[in-house]
C-alpha cells in the first residue's frame, strides 16, 4: 500500500491510484475538468496540476533527514496533472502552492481566450464548471485584447443533443464518454490548436439511448439539451430527488420544477444503481405529469363523467361495491406504483373485502432492455408489488384468466389503480361486459372513457414513497411536485419564486391539483366499509410494511436515504457508504 | 405638596397671548413671497424634465435591429422585489434567445436599479417615465408591448451609464 503526502498530510492509497482519486477519496477537491471517476483518464484540460515531489534518498535507499528531521523532498521542476500520476509509496504532493495556482490561473486565462461571453444565452449558465473555476481558480479579469476563434454554433448532434463548438473546451469527456459508456464511437476531435473543435464521423449521428448524459457531464454550455433549451434558468427551478419510472431499474434522479411543473430530469448519482448515467427515455418522458391530468374523481351518470367531490365518489363507490359479492370483484395492482399504495390495495381486497382476486399486468418491452441500464421490465416496481401481495391465489382469478372470467360472469366489478390496458387491447373489447369498473388515474386515456368511477391520483413526483428495483434495492423517493394535500412536504425544496410568490403573481398561476396518493383513498374506502385504519402519511404505511413484510423489516425512510436504498433483507447492514463524486459541485 | 407652575397659559406674554400681532407677522410673511418669482409648477400642463440619472420606469431597449433582451434572467434574479418574471424562448437571430414574455410588475418593482445594473446586454433601462397610474392590479403588470422604448427616446440614459457604470 503506497502511503503519499498530500498538503502535508498523510494518506494511504491503493496501488495503481492516481493522486486525483486518492484526494477525492479524502475529500480534498483537485480542480479538473476532463477528469471523470467513470472514464478513462485523458489529461488534456491541464486543470489539475499539482507540484508533486519524492523523498531524497542516499545511494543505499535510505531516506535522508534535514537538520529538523524531516525527509528532504525533491519536488520536480515541473508541475504533474494529479489525473494522470501514479500515487507511489513516499510521494509528496502540494495542491494549493503558490506555484499550483498560478498554474491554475494560468489554465483558466487560456481556456477562457476563446470561451465565448456567452453565458446570458447559455443554458448552462448557474451549473457551470467553467463558470465555478472562472470564479474560484482565475483571476477574474482579461488580458486578451484580440478576436476570438468563431467556430460553428447550434450544430444538431442527434435527436436530443444540440453543440455549439465555441464553448467547448475540448476536454473530450464526451468522445470518451460515447465510446466507453454509451458504446457509440461517433465523435472525434479535428483540427489543431485553438481551431480544435469536435465532430461526428460523416453520415452519423449520436443517437444512443444514453446520449443525453454527454449533457450533464459537459462541463461548459457546449452540450445541451434540445428538450430542455431556453425553457428557465437553474436558479429558478427547485430540483428534488426522486426515482425514474421508466423501467425496474430505478436509476436516482432529480426533477427539476418550475412553477409547478416539471421541466427536465436529471440523474442522480447513486453508486450502486445508476452510477452517474441515466437514458434519454427516462429524461424525456415526464410529459404524461404535467399534462392530461385527472385532477377531479369523475363518475359516469348516463354514459357521460361528471365531476363530483371526493367523499360523494367514496360514498357512491361503497355503494356500489357492495351490491357485489367480493369473489365478483377483481382488484387490479399496478407494477407502476409504490409499495405502499399496492399494500394498502391488497389489504383493502384480504381484509375488507375477502377475496384473493388481486392481480397486476407486467409490462415487457424486450426492445426496451439492454446490457447497461435499461431493462426489459418496463414498470419501475414489479418486484415490489408482487413482495407486498399483489398475486393471486391458487383458487382465485389472475389476469390472464380475466378475459374469460369476464365472459363467464364470474368477475363484474373491476378495481385497477393506475394502470391501463395498453398492451392488452383484448380486455378494452369487454369493458361493455362489466357492472362497474372503479379506476384510479393519472392521464385521461382509454380506460376512464369507459370506467364508473375515477379517483384522481398523484404521480411519482406529487408523493413520498418506496420502489424496489430489478436488484431487489428499495428506494425511497420524495415529493418534486405541490399539490393541495402535500402543501410543502417536510424537506421539499422550493425555488426563490415559489417561496416569495404571492397570489397576485402572474407566475402563482400555476395548477395546484386536489389529488391524493392512492393509499389515501383506500383509506377513506375502508373506513367507509367500517375498517379503523389511521394512516396520516406515506411514512407510517411503510412502517405498516417493514414490521409485515419479510424482506423490509427494519427498514425505515430515514436509513433509506442514508444508503442510497437497502437491498431487501439487509437493513441490518447495508452496502457501506461511499464518497459521492460531484462533477459541477455548485449545481442546485 | 410642590407644584410646579409651567403650563403654556403661564409662560406666554400679555401680547402673545392675543394671538393677534402674530397672525399679522404671518400674513406678512405671505404677502411678501406675492412679489416674488414663482417655483410652482402647473403640473399636467407644464412637465418636469428629468436627467440621465433620473430612476423612472424600467423599460427595455429597442434597438435598430430589434429588441436588444437575451432573456438570461439575470434581471430577475437580482431583482430584490421579484418584480420581473421572465420566460425565454429561440429565435434565428444571431443571439439563440430571446424573451418570449417579459413582465414587469410595476406594484412590487421599488426602482432600485438593480435590474438595469446586473444587465450584460444593457438591455433594460431605468427610463424618465415617472407617470405610473394604474386602475387595476392586473395593469399594473407591464408586458413586452409596453415595455419596449426605441433607442433614440433613452439616449440620456444610456449615456449616463456609459460615463458612470
């Protein structure tokens, strides 16, 4: 084990350690721009000098002393990139000597010849690497008097990237980034000097379904988002962490709202699930929250919905409910949502109602899945469903049986949450067949021009709960969204507008939806039915689960969060706590 | 038990209590600023003038080739009273951006100038327009139709703010 010094101090590194990983590993920040924890070391951008030195050694190999016993160092003439230097055994480094930051400064005046004043148009601007080190590592002013290098701008990289080459600082993290990560060797540096720009191979384009992650670690404007572009300012967005839906592997991410809206997701780094990348799927495909919305519980008088309150919707549901035998009645779970909505489903069903006719539909994509992130099972909590109960008995009814049991007569009552019938149409064509068919929604779609009775739900991002993912990790996320029921949820992050609106804002008119968490309106149901249950939040249903369920015991929010989820099983000792690398640390 | 006779009634003189030789000194007074020249302004009518350093209602530059606003949004941020709100969207120009809507809400902007400051494109301007009546709330929320001000009306300004940004 190789033991060095850095700024004076001593660390042990692993062998083959750069001097850049073991300080990050300590906490000490080299600044860099090309270097990434997750690719290859490339050490163009010349951000991360440092004065590295050894110890003076007699001809024996042993080490000699100065006068006041202190090894004598023979620092180099010259200044070491930390990325690219080996950490070996007595080496002793200084990362903030006068000489390192002159360098630093010197690096910075470079790069910023022929940075564009671009910032009042850069979509980057307020997450900028550029931008932290223009303010932390130079010395603030120009000394270059000259025209700066125009270069192509807006150029159109694929479905979602956009580049303009006079930002660019030509740190290559991108061209590593498609040829290691997203396995799509299509971009190249050309060109020399301060001309250097990067391009796509000729007839290609970078449509690799991670391309988007070039984006976040781009450590200037270069690189942005075609969905995103001009839409707001960072510093106007409050961005909460929360956990993508698109597919069971739940990559972390963080949703970033405006006036009560989401605008774009980003990835969060979780080390044992997504590491620091996401898919453009997962990014873009947030459109279903903000728009269509349910955001009333509708019931069907005369072949037509109309809108009535809440307690009228669980009072006409009792009603007719009950007119049904329970082993009539099929309640439907959704793989697309928490543990806790799908528990309370199935103690609705068990408890309340006594049947075992609890189900869901697994949604496959095969097409979808590949070896890196994304996976075939496009719900983000399939395992978790089934843990919490939702599956049918021996004896009882099954979604695959369903088609027939409603021919038959056997199921004339249907309760499916947040869920539709999209990959089976065949059920659509025997709606008609059905008593009643009680569904709790997002989006209007096919099912609610059909369904009795709707109760308006909230997404992912408008509640707190818990998603296990294809490793069997649970993971807890948090609200992004306000609605009236969560008005500000412990710890939800606001953006400087949304605290300081008043009501006669143009920018308060935002839709603050009467929704609630499914959980909830099983709740109201059942005490309807004359069950006592007083869950008040998401929180005490999951502690409801990890004292029931095997798997969840000793689980808790709180220990959640702390280890970036637990597997199941092993709230007792979880995989241990890691340093989270943050390429643009400033970043809201 | 001591008591301490000072009311006005006791301190004033046989003359003063009269009143009346004051009210003549007053009138005096009065009469003398008649003959006087006069400061007065006839407000609707005449107009005050104000100069470049004047802090009237922000507005925003309308260049020769269009509006000069890139929509960063630093106006707004800086802005102490939140009275700017700011939406920005692309156009074709050389500048990618642009400001699809630009509202200043004139009830909570407290003319500090932050706004005209923190601009890098010296795209908003504190105007000399200091004529701000409104009959509604909604009014008082100015839009990009209001707000733009050909260049040639806010020279004085822009002059001022070369010679002491």
């Amino acid at each position: 084990m190789p033991i060095l010094y850095i700024d004076g101090r001593e660390y042990e590194a692993r062998k083959g350690q750069t001097i850049i990983e073991v300080a990050f590993e300590n906490g000490i920040n080299i600044p860099h721009f090309c270097w990434h924890p997750e690719l290859s070391v490339a050490g163009n951008c010349r951000m991360c000098l440092v004065e590295v030195g050894l110890v003076k050694r007699l001809a024996d190999g042993s080490i000699q002393f100065d006068d006041n016993k202190k090894p004598i160092v023979n620092y180099f003439p010259k200044l070491q990139i930390a990325c690219a230097t080996e950490a070996v055994d007595g080496m002793f480094v200084r990362t903030n000597s006068p000489r390192v930051v002159k360098a630093q400064e010197s690096v910075m005046e470079f790069l910023l010849i022929n940075h564009p004043l671009d910032c009042p148009i850069c979509d980057e601007a307020g997450q900028c690497k550029l931008q932290e080190y223009a303010f932390k590592h130079s010395t603030g002013f120009s000394r270059f008097d000259e025209q700066k290098v125009h270069k192509p701008k807006r150029v159109i990289w694929g479905p979602n990237i956009i580049f303009d080459a006079e930002r660019c600082i030509s740190c290559s993290r991108c061209i590593r980034f498609a040829k290691e990560i997203a396995k799509q060797d299509v971009l190249t540096f050309v060109q020399r000097g301060d001309h250097v720009t990067i391009q796509l191979h000729e007839g290609t384009q970078f449509d690799s379904p991670y391309s988007m992650n070039v984006i976040d670690i781009c450590p200037v404007g270069a690189l942005t988002s075609r969905d995103f572009r001009f839409k707001s300012r960072v510093w106007d967005m409050s961005f909460n962490d929360s956990i993508c839906e698109g597919c069971a592997r739940g990559c972390n991410i963080k949703i970033g709202v405006r006036n009560n809206e989401i605008l774009r997701v980003e990835p969060r780094t979780n080390p044992y699930v997504n590491r620091f990348w996401m898919c453009d799927y997962g990014r873009l495909h947030y459109q279903y929250v903000n728009n269509n919305r349910v955001i009333h519980p509708y019931s069907r008088v005369e072949n037509k919905l109309e809108k009535i309150s809440l307690t009228d919707a669980i009072e006409l549901a009792f009603q007719r409910l009950r007119a049904f035998h329970p082993s009539e009645i099929m309640f439907i779970g959704s793989a697309k949502t928490t543990n806790e909505n799908n528990y309370l489903l199935v103690k609705l069903a068990t408890e309340v109602f006594n049947t075992q006719n609890i189900d869901l539909f697994e949604h496959y994509d095969e097409k979808f899945g590949d070896d890196f992130l994304r996976c075939s099972d496009k719900t983000p909590n399939l395992r978790g469903a089934r843990l919490v109960g939702v599956y049918p008995s021996e004896t009882s009814i099954s979604v695959n049986k369903l088609p027939e049991a409603i021919k038959s007569g056997k199921i004339k009552a249907l309760y499916i949450i947040e869920d539709d019938f999209t990959e089976f149409p065949e059920i659509y064509e025997l709606l008609d067949e059905l008593d009643l068919i009680i569904t709790h929604q997002y989006n209007f779609n096919l099912l609610t021009e059909n369904a009795d009775i709707i109760f308006p739900v909230t997404t992912f991002a408008e509640m707190e709960g818990t998603f296990v993912n294809i490793d069997n990790r649970v993971q807890h996320f948090a609200p992004a969204l306000v609605t009236k029921n969560n008005l500000r949820y412990m710890g939800m992050k606001m953006s400087r507008l949304d605290k300081f609106g008043a009501h006669n804002d143009r920018w308060t008119k935002f839709e603050l939806r009467d929704i609630h968490p499914s959980w909830y309106v099983f709740k109201l149901l059942a005490n309807r039915f004359g069950s006592n249950w007083n869950y008040r939040k998401a929180e005490e249903v999951f502690m409801d689960i990890s004292m029931n369920i095997e798997g969840f015991n000793g689980m808790t929010y709180k220990l959640l969060d702390e280890y970036y989820g637990i597997i199941l099983g092993r709230a007792q000792n979880p995989e241990p706590k890691v340093p989270i690398y943050e390429s643009h640390y400033m970043k809201p | 038990m001591n008591r301490i006779n000072n009311t006005e009634h006791e301190r004033l003189t046989f003359w003063e209590k009269l009143y009346l030789p004051e009210i003549a000194k007053g009138m005096g007074i009065t009469f003398r600023q008649l003959f006087k020249p006069k400061f007065t302004r006839q407000y609707p009518e005449e107009r005050w003038e104000p100069t470049g350093s004047y802090r009237g209602r922000p507005v925003l530059v309308l260049d020769e080739d269009g509006e000069r606003c890139v929509a960063c949004g630093l106006c707004s941020r800086v802005c102490p009273a939140l009275a700017i709100e700011v939406q920005a969207g692309e156009t074709e120009r050389e500048k990618e951006r642009y400001p699809v809507k630009f509202e200043i809400n004139m009830l909570r902007c407290i003319f500090c100038g932050f706004c005209e400051e923190v601009c890098p494109e010296e795209a908003i301007v504190m105007s000399k327009d200091y004529e701000l009546v409104f009959t509604s709330q909604e009014d008082a929320i100015l839009g990009k139709d209001k707000l733009l001000v050909p260049i040639h009306k806010l020279q004085d300004r822009l002059e001022f703010l070369r010679e002491y940004k």
